[in-house]
C-alpha cells in the first residue's frame, strides 16, 4: 500500500463483468484508486476507459508490470479463462495481491501453478465467486449448520446451462475482418493462432475450449460451492 494509505490497482479486462460489477465495486472504495486498466479490445473497454480517465490505458498487460510495477499495490484479472493464469503469474511473481475471475485458470496443471506462486510469494488472493457471498447460499449453509433438515449424506446437483458449440464448428474456416479497436494477437494470447471469427468473442468464447472452458468451467464453481 503507498504511502498515502491508497491502494493502487491495475484491472485487466475491462468489458463484461468488471464494467458491470468490479469497477463500481472498487469505484466504492475511498482507498482504492485504479492507475491501469487493460483491454484487448478498445471498443469493449470504452466505457470503463471513460469512468476512469485518469487510469493509464494498455492492450498489453505485460506492458503493465514493465512500465508500472513499483505504482502497483494489487491486480484484478477478469479476461476470457484461457490467459487467468498467465496474467496472475505475472502478477503474483511479482509480489501483487491478485483478485480473478472464476475459473482460477485454463487447466488444473494452471491452478496449481497459481496456487504455489501465491504460496511462495505470500500475497493476498481471492477467487471471484460471487455467488458464494450471496444470502441464499448463506441461509443454505445456516440449514445444514442447525440441523434444520437432518444430517445430509448424498447431494445431487444439476445445471442447465448449456456453452456448446457444436453446431458452429463448420464456420471455423471463415475468414472475417478484425474490428477496428480489437488487438487480436493480444486477445488470443498464450493460444494458438487463429483466424478472427465474431463467434469466439463478447463471452462467446465460454464454448470454445482452446478459450474457455465450457458449462463445467462456469458453473460448478456456482452450484457445488455450497456444498462446500
């Protein structure tokens, strides 16, 4: 924390969920200030680049720790699944507390990683669960406590959501234009390259697993936690 008792974030992914819910959150916050906001896609992040102005803006969130690692106190992660762990890692190892988005990584072998570098670094992390400080999964949890239903043995849980793709596959060879403001080499990331396609993008890339990691991905997390 500076000096000055403020703590300075860095937030990478700005769209979806972090304009929704994670920038208001922290605009909340006397002692937070956001000195970094990080998109790929400039169009997505607009709105967030607005409310905070005074942010530095990059499309590269290695370009963050190389040009403002000692101004930050702590990083928010919220981009597709498939670039969490690359961006906690280069956070953690650099000795930032992380906040990131379900799910923690791409892969188990990713969450372990993550999981020992915030071990050896010793810093403050949180997984963005929402859901678990929810009221409902709290009187939940107050059932089970008291007794209120007897002594739980089997739980069976189930999911409608359904992040298939399938009947997309066929359009994979097409080629369409990058949209202007969408840096796509950055976006892709750690994956393999291939060709812009407007189906993988704006939370489109749930289903496509070399990006997401489909309903199993979004949504145990959500319905096994109280069980936990």
């Amino acid at each position: 924390m500076s000096s000055k008792g403020t703590l300075n974030f860095a937030v990478i992914g700005c769209g979806g969920v972090t304009l929704q819910n994670h920038l208001p959150g922290l605009a909340l916050c006397p002692e937070v200030k956001v000195v970094a906001l990080c998109d790929a896609d400039e169009k997505r992040a607009e709105n967030s680049f607005k409310k905070f102005s005074e942010a530095r803006r990059f499309s590269d969130f290695r370009k963050i720790f190389d040009e403002m690692e000692n101004q930050i106190d702590a990083v928010l992660v919220a981009t597709p699944d498939h670039t969490h762990a690359a961006a906690v890692l280069a956070a953690i190892r650099r000795g930032k507390h992380v906040y990131c988005e379900k799910p923690l990584a791409h892969s188990i072998y990713e969450v372990r990683e993550v999981m020992k570098a915030a071990k050896e670094k010793d810093v403050v992390t949180q997984l963005g669960n929402q859901g678990h400080s929810s009221e409902s999964i709290r009187t939940f949890c107050e059932w089970i406590w008291d007794g209120a239903i007897g002594k739980v043995h089997t739980i069976h849980a189930g999911c409608n959501a359904d992040h298939s793709k399938i009947g997309a596959l066929g359009e994979r060879g097409q080629k369409h234009e990058v949209p202007k403001g969408l840096d796509w080499d950055q976006w892709l990331g750690p994956a393999q390259f291939r060709p812009f396609h407007p189906m993988y993008v704006n939370g489109n890339w749930r289903g496509w697993m070399p990006f997401g990691t489909g309903t199993i991905g979004d949504w145990t997390c959500h319905v096994i936690d109280p069980v936990f």
